[in-house]
C-alpha cells in the first residue's frame, strides 16, 4: 500500500508538472498505468494526440495494436506497466506529433520514468521504437544501435532484461513490420515463461 502510495504521489506531480516546454503546449500529463506489482514494463517516447486528450498511455490506434498483440501472446493490458520517455505530448509548431528533443527528456526522465522503474522494479523492459530503446540502452551503459537490428533481442541488465522492439506506430501501415513485432512478441511469450512470469498472464 506505500508503494502504491508512493507511485500515486509521484503521478500527482507529473500531472501537475511544468519543468520542461512540453507542458505549455499539452493537454494532458501522461504519467503511465499498470500495477504497482507489473513484472513487465513497456516505454514508448512520447504521448500521442489521443493520449494528449486523455491523460492516457497507447490508447490511440498505435495503442490498439499493442493491446492486440498482447492479447495475442496471452497478456492483459491491465497486468503491465506502460509508459513514455516523456510525459507530455511533443508536439510541432505544424500540430504534428515530433521526437522530444535531449533537453525534454534531460529533464523529465530523471524525475518521472527513472523513479517509475525503481519504484516498479519490472523483470522485463520492452523498449518501443528507437528514441525508448536508444535511451534505456544507453543509460545502462549498452551501445543503442539500430532498431532494425535489436529488436526483439534480450539483453540482460543487473536484475532485469531489456527487449527492443518496434513501436507499434511504425507497423500500423506496414505489413512487414507489423508481422516482425508479431514475432517478437512470440519470442516475448517465451522469454515469459523462461522467467516464469506465467501468472501475470491472464
């Protein structure tokens, strides 16, 4: 119950937070959802137009994909933690979605996402797309390289593994990558059970 007390507080402060320029142009903070207890943790970059509006992590059609794709491999939404890198929508002065610059993520992820992990401890990290898995390799001393060549690979760090893959954004209108995240959610599912995590499956 502390923990959980804990992670609501530090949820709080991002919602209300206005450290960065991300906040001025936002909607809504995006903190992430999960239970405290997820052995599983899933980071994108960075909230979306419908995450912006909602105050919620992947629930655009980007979110739908992996809500599927969990599904596929026996896993309820409800059972992992998501997240971002950043909590707040970046977005171009055009109204398009952008990658956070350094100095946004400088800023945020030492306050928010750094605290999420530690507070979480997940077994498993799945790093979406190249701006998340760039981040969470680097910052444990790994050399990022290109997604293209990573994903879906486990790469373990001191008490948990990290598993790049690609953000689901990317194979919305790709069949290709669609079907390459379809397989490494596939070896997801058995990494799972290699480190038997089967009851936080549904």
């Amino acid at each position: 119950m502390e923990k959980d007390k804990d992670l609501n507080e530090l949820h709080s402060k991002i919602i209300h937070c206005t450290k960065c320029r991300l906040a001025k142009t936002r909607t809504k903070a995006v903190p992430g959802e999960g239970p405290m207890d997820a052995k599983m943790m899933f980071i994108g970059e960075g909230p979306g137009r419908t995450e912006d509006q909602t105050g919620r992590p992947f629930v655009g059609r980007a979110g739908k994909l992996l809500d599927d794709m969990l599904k596929e491999i026996g896993l309820h939404r409800d059972k992992v933690f998501i997240t971002n890198v950043v909590k707040c929508r970046p977005v171009s002065p055009e109204g398009r979605d952008r990658k956070p610059t350094e100095d946004e993520m400088s800023t945020c992820t030492p306050l928010y996402l750094e605290k999420q992990i530690d507070m979480i401890k997940p077994a498993v990290i799945c790093t979406l797309g190249n701006t998340a898995t760039a981040y969470i390799l680097h910052k444990h001393g790994l050399e990022p390289g290109v997604i293209s060549k990573i994903h879906g690979k486990a790469l373990i760090v001191q008490d948990f593994k990290i598993v790049p893959m690609y953000h689901p954004a990317a194979a919305l209108y790709t069949n290709e990558l669609r079907e390459a995240i379809r397989r490494d959610f596939k070896d997801l599912k058995v990494l799972l059970q290699q480190s038997k995590l089967d009851s936080f499956r549904c």
